[in-house]
C-alpha cells in the first residue's frame, strides 16, 4: 500500500468515526399532553405520517390522570383513556422502534391556576399547603407564592396511592421508564407541614427523588425527571422556573445517578447538560418554542459528545421537543387547520426544526 493510499484510508475512517459519532444520539423524543379518546385518531395518524418519518424513537405522554385507572378509579379524569385505547398507542410504537414514556406528575403540579388536581381532590390530606386556599381567579405573582400546590412527601400514605398509579401505567404503557415530572416545586418543606417543617428542602426533594427511583428499580425499571431543581437558580442567574430558588438544588449530589436528567432550557441554549454529565447523570436537553434555541442546542450536544472522553460522551443522550399546549391544539396548529399566533405556532416550528437539525447527515 503506498502513502497515498494510506493517507486516503486514514481520512475515510476518520471521516466514518466523526458521522457515526454525531449520528448517534440515542433519544430523539417529543414530550406532549397523551390525548384525550376523541383525539386519539389522528394522534396515531400524527405518530405515523410526522414521528415516524423523522426517526423520532421516543415519546414522552403526560398522562397523568388521563387513564381509565382500575386500581385507584376515583383517580381518572372524566372520558379517560380507556385500556384498549393505550394499546393502540403501544402498539404502534412498538412496531416503528418507538419508545414510550408516560408521565405522571409526583410532587409538584398537583394543581394548576384556579384548578386542583384529582389526587389532592380525592386525598386533601396529601396538601403540603392546606391552609394556602385555591384562588377564584389565579394571577401569578400572588400574596401565597402559589404556583402549583405539592403533595408532602412525608405523608405516610401518600406513596400507596400514587405508586398503584405509577406501577398500573407501566405494565399497561409495557414501559420501561417513567416519567415522574418533579419541575418547578415550590412549595417544598412547608414551615406549617407538621412532618417537613425545619427539614432540609434538598433532602425532602432527593428523598423524594430516590424513593421514586427505587420503587421503578425493583422491576429494572428506570426514573426520568426534569432537571430545574437541581440546577441553582441564583448563583446561575437561572431564575426560579428553570432552576431553584428554594435550596432544593443541592439534591443533585445525593440523588441516585442513574436517574435520568430532561434538561430544559426555552429562552436560551443554557449549558447544562455538560454540568448534569459531570456529575455522573445521563442528560437529554429539551428545547420548547424557539427553533433558533433548538438548533444551538443541538449543534452544542453534539459539540460536547464529540469532544468528551468515552464516560462523558456517553452521558449526553439527546434531545427531546417539548409541547405545552394539549395535543389535539398541537395538531391543529401543526396542521395549520385553525388561525394560529406566531407564538402558537412556536413549538410546531421548533419541531420541524430540532429534526431538520437531528437528522442532518
Ligand atoms: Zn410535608
């Protein structure tokens, strides 16, 4: 073989390692509210013609109460999905390679603006803050620091209501993961909670954090959960919402690390992942509305997986698209059936453009 040859080969399988190397994200996912039974149609259409066509292989489904739960019924929302309705999900994901994901929110997002959520409905005593009443009219900011109400996590009975609900979703969604939500908790350790006052707000947060993950464990199964509170909002210049302004942010180094870190950034392409990744977490970054944030991420994930040693590189696992709206107002929009506000139609566009990016050769 003489010297140009050589040089020639030397260039292809460099030119091989770098593509197999940015090519190999193993989570493209999309995040979005499961459907309701009505809209479960074309969302199967949507996975089929949009998801599948563009290799996405994770589907994160906030589910919630959204099923038709027969361990704790008083639990599912009216016009729930039903078993036979799941399965239809299940199957199709299944058969394109599909991961999917459901997601309960534990902890925190147990009510949103004027409207409680079933659990704390049905078990009131699970508050962490029963004497903040809900408001008629919500406004943020508010005199009780009201975002979302928290259940306590030192109540001993909630953990057999809310892991029925967990371990019923997984074997129907046949999952391997769960979602547990765990973002924005701002009512944590209460001083007026009988059973959290005084306690540490990063122990109550990764006790929480662990008893979750440990429960999946015992069926080899693995937690997921947003990373805001483990970032430290102040010292970051973060803020409140993607990161902690309540001390819960210290959690990171106690939490078991094979806990699966969604990092979220909206406005900006924050680097997080690469603070998530050397403290020993695998990262997936999540964009939402702004198809410019979407790209930077992207280039920045691959950026760090490429110039990462082994260990490192490993951690980064990709990317998931984020959408906040339900899904059949996604579709609509996405399919441009109705009038949309540019900012409506933010995370359609950041969509199409996270994949155009992810599946650049
Ligand atoms: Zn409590």
């Amino acid at each position: 073989m003489n010297f140009r040859n050589i040089i020639a080969i030397s260039l292809l399988v460099f030119t091989l390692q770098v593509q197999a190397q940015e090519a190999s994200f193993e989570v493209r996912g999309f995040c979005i509210a499961a459907p309701k039974s009505k809209g479960l149609p074309a969302f199967l259409k949507f996975i089929e013609q949009e998801l599948v066509p563009r290799k996405v292989n994770t589907l994160l489904l906030r589910v919630d109460f959204n099923y038709q739960y027969k361990s704790r019924p008083e639990l599912r929302d009216e016009d729930a999905l039903s078993e036979e309705a799941v399965k239809q999900l299940v199957t199709l994901c299944q058969k394109n390679g599909i991961n999917l994901i459901p997601q309960i929110n534990l902890l925190g997002h147990q009510s949103w603006a004027e409207t409680t959520y079933n659990l704390l409905i049905k078990y009131p005593e699970f508050d962490e803050t029963p004497h903040v009443k809900m408001p008629e009219i919500y406004e943020w900011p508010n005199e009780d620091g009201l975002y979302c109400k928290s259940y306590c996590p030192l109540h001993p009975e909630v953990h057999g209501v809310v892991f029925d609900l967990v371990d019923e979703i997984m074997e129907v969604f046949e999952a391997k993961d769960f979602h547990a939500g765990m973002d924005e908790v701002f009512f944590i350790g209460d001083d007026k909670c009988p059973r959290c006052s005084g306690v540490d707000k990063a122990e109550l947060f990764a006790g929480e954090v662990t008893k979750i993950r440990n429960h999946l464990a015992q069926k080899n199964r693995k937690l997921w959960i947003w990373g805001d509170r483990l970032l430290n909002g102040k010292l970051t210049g973060l803020g409140m919402w993607e990161a902690s302004m309540n001390n819960t942010h210290r959690a990171i180094d106690i939490i078991p690390k094979d806990v699966v870190i969604c990092d979220w950034h909206y406005e900006r392409a924050e680097p997080t992942a690469a603070y998530f990744a050397m403290k020993g977490f695998q990262v997936i970054t999540c964009p939402w509305n702004k198809p410019e944030v979407a790209r930077q991420q992207t280039a920045d994930l691959k950026t760090l997986k490429l110039h990462s040693n082994k260990t490192l590189s490993e951690k980064y696992l990709g990317m998931i698209q984020t959408v906040w709206s339900g899904s059949e107002s996604f579709m609509e929009v996405f399919h441009e059936e109705i009038e949309a506000s540019e900012r409506q139609k933010g995370s359609a566009k950041c969509f199409i453009a996270l994949f155009e990016e992810l599946n650049q050769k």
